[in-house]
C-alpha cells in the first residue's frame, strides 16, 4: 500500500447521488407496505382512514332534515285518522237532513256561516228507553271579516212557530220531523240560513272528552243537582242519593262529570236558575272542547285519536271545512248569546213566549249592532256577552 493512499474515501460537500445511501430516517416504505410488498398490520379496523368529525352546520342541517320528515309523516297521520273520522260522521247523517241545508257558496275562511249544533239523548236517566229529543240546540255563527265566532243559545221551551205543525217548542221540531225540520224551524225563526248541521249523540260525549283528556270550565256559582240526575238504575237508590255537586271557581271535569254538568236541570242552591242558566253551562262545555281541541297537547295525539273526536257526531262538515272552523276559532273572538222570552203557561205546559228582545239579539249575532248582556236579575231574557 502506498504511504499516501487511505483504505477509505473521503466525500467532501454532502451525500454523491447513487452511490451513498440516504440514513434509514429519511427512507419510507411506500404508503400500505414496507416496500416489499408486505403490508404493515394495523389491527382490526387499522386499515381504515381517520373519520373526519361532522361540522356544527351540517349536524344542524340533518337534525333539521329528520325533524321535517317527523313533522310530515305526524301531519299525514294526523289528517288520515281526522278525515276516517269525518267520513264515518257524514256517513252517520241522515240523507234527507243535507237536503234542508242552505248551500253556501265560497269557503269558510273567507264567508260567513251557520252551524246548527243538536244535542240528542236516547234514553233517561234511569236507562229507560226514550225517544230522540233535542236536549240542547245551539247555533255557531262564524263572521270572517269580523273575526267573530258566536255562540247563540236556543232555550228548548221557547214557544214557536214550526212549519206545517202549527206552534209548539222548538225542541219538539226534531221530535216531530227530525233533523230536517229542526234545521227549518230554526232558520225560520232566526233568519239564518243554516248552512251545515252536527247532531252531538250523548251516549257518546264522555268518549270524546275523555278521549282529549277531560276540559277544564270556571263555573260561576256552586251547584247542587236535583234527584232527576240520579246516576243509579234504581228508584230507591234515587231516593236515597243527594245529587251532584260541583264547586264554584275552576273545575277540571272527565266525559262523565262534564255530562253531568250540562245536564243539570235544576240548582238545589239556587232556584232561580232556569233551563237558560242550563244552556249557558253547555256553553262553557262546548267553548272549553273547542279550546281543548286545538291545543298543542290535543294536535299531538291526533294520529292515535282522531277518529274517536268524532265518534259522538252525525254531521255534512267535511275534513277542510273542520280545519277552517277550527283556524276561525284560533284567530277570532268569541260571543256567547242566548235568545229568551217571557214565562207562560199554554196548555197546563210553562213555556217562554218569545219577545221583541230576540231581535235585538239577533242583530248582535250577525253584527249589525254591538253586544249587550241581559237586563240583571231577569233570567229569561235573552242577550249576549264577550270572551
């Protein structure tokens, strides 16, 4: 070996291209292996890329997406058992009762119209067969322009003129001829043209309020009812009961207590009360469904209970015109109006012999001049008050 020559070489200036290896650091297999062809093992799921994390914006938009798809699958529900129900009502209606009706022309929204609303019961209260009566009659008048809703209270006893059957009560019209004549003597003596009738069956009013989880009603005065209300099917148990009660201030009933309410035909406490003070507490019965109704609990339910809530009903309403009614009802006022007379015997019968009073009445019901309440103190008389 020569003095000057060295058993190394000297690389001066960094690594020579080719011919010096990078350092084990700096070489990497090719990605999924070890440049070999073998592929590094990972694990169970190692072979997997890293979940990229949702955006806040696109978990709002999904949550948005599911809750749209929710509220449309319950809306059809909803409508679906709504609508089973209105057919199985319109199909309960008597054929020859559509034709008494008024055709009205335009739709709710945007045109007045009469609702007359017959409550029937089929047997007494010791469940004795009856025939069908009238037990309450009452008119529901819409003004769209006015956002008005009235409620008009008929009195049973009130002594009237019934087309083709001379004079009589009015309740005896749907005795006499059924819903047809009921619906003439009504317009007749009104002067409204009754555009749609709902005939309310008793038998089954408890089913539609228990099924909308009872109504809650501030009754005024306290009340203790008369044996005639006895819930028993025996007489000597009758004789024996000592009525219902029912407490002044806010009461929350079930089907068969708010039955009972509407029923009452005589107040142990107060014996001046009438079958007018009656008509007023049906009213607070129909205004408290009528609320229950379209409240947000009740929408909720309604594809589980839709065609119960018309169970109780025989009526020509169809599906859209319940759902206009029930918008007029949500953006408008309400009146509650009865119509009187004056007490008399015709016949060894009381009945109340109609005076100038009603039409007065009337003329608050249609708008043509503003609310007034009843004289004080005289219980026959008719009138209106606001809500």
């Amino acid at each position: 070996m020569a003095g000057d020559e060295k058993p190394y070489r000297v690389y001066r200036g960094g690594r020579v291209r080719g011919k010096v290896p990078a350092p084990a650091k700096e070489r990497r297999p090719p990605r999924g292996g070890d440049g070999r062809g073998r592929r590094d093992y990972k694990g169970p799921g190692g072979g997997r890329g890293r979940r990229r994390r949702w955006s806040r914006r696109r978990t709002i938009l999904v949550a948005l997406l599911v809750l749209v798809v929710v509220v449309a699958i319950w809306a059809v529900a909803s409508y679906l058992s709504f609508s089973g129900g209105v057919s199985d009502a319109n199909k309960r209606l008597d054929a020859g009762a559509r034709a008494a009706l008024t055709t009205q022309s335009g739709l709710m929204l945007s045109h007045p119209s009469t609702i007359l609303l017959l409550g029937t019961d089929h047997s007494n209260v010791v469940g004795r067969t009856t025939d069908q009566h009238s037990d309450s009659i009452l008119v529901v008048h819409t003004n769209p322009s006015r956002h008005s809703v009235v409620f008009l209270s008929i009195p049973r006893d009130l002594y009237v003129p019934i087309p083709g059957a001379g004079s009589n009560r009015i309740n005896a019209a749907f005795q006499q001829g059924g819903i047809p004549l009921a619906v003439r003597t009504v317009a007749q003596f009104t002067g409204l043209a009754i555009d749609h009738v709902a005939v309310v069956d008793f038998g089954s009013f408890e089913d539609l309020i228990d099924a909308i989880g009872g109504v809650t009603v501030d009754n005024p005065k306290p009340i203790l009812s008369n044996r005639f209300d006895c819930p028993y099917p025996t007489q000597a148990r009758c004789e024996q009961w000592q009525g219902w009660r029912f407490a002044k201030g806010t009461l929350h009933l079930n089907g068969h207590e708010a039955l009972i309410y509407s029923r009452v035909r005589e107040n142990r406490l107060d014996p001046s009360e009438t079958d007018i003070t009656r008509g007023e507490r049906q009213q607070r019965v129909l205004q408290a469904i009528a609320s229950k109704l379209t409240s947000p609990g009740t929408l909720v339910k309604l594809p589980w209970i839709g065609g119960r809530l018309l169970k109780p009903l025989s009526t020509d309403l169809s599906t859209g015109q319940f759902l206009q009614l029930g918008w007029l009802k949500l953006r408008g006022h309400t009146l509650h109006c009865r119509l009187g007379g004056t007490p008399e015997d015709i016949g060894g019968a009381l009945v109340l012999q109609p005076d100038e009073r009603n039409r007065e009445v009337m003329a608050m019901v249609t708008g043509q001049s503003a609310p007034q309440p009843p004289p004080p103190h005289q219980p026959y008389e008719a009138g209106c008050t606001g809500s």
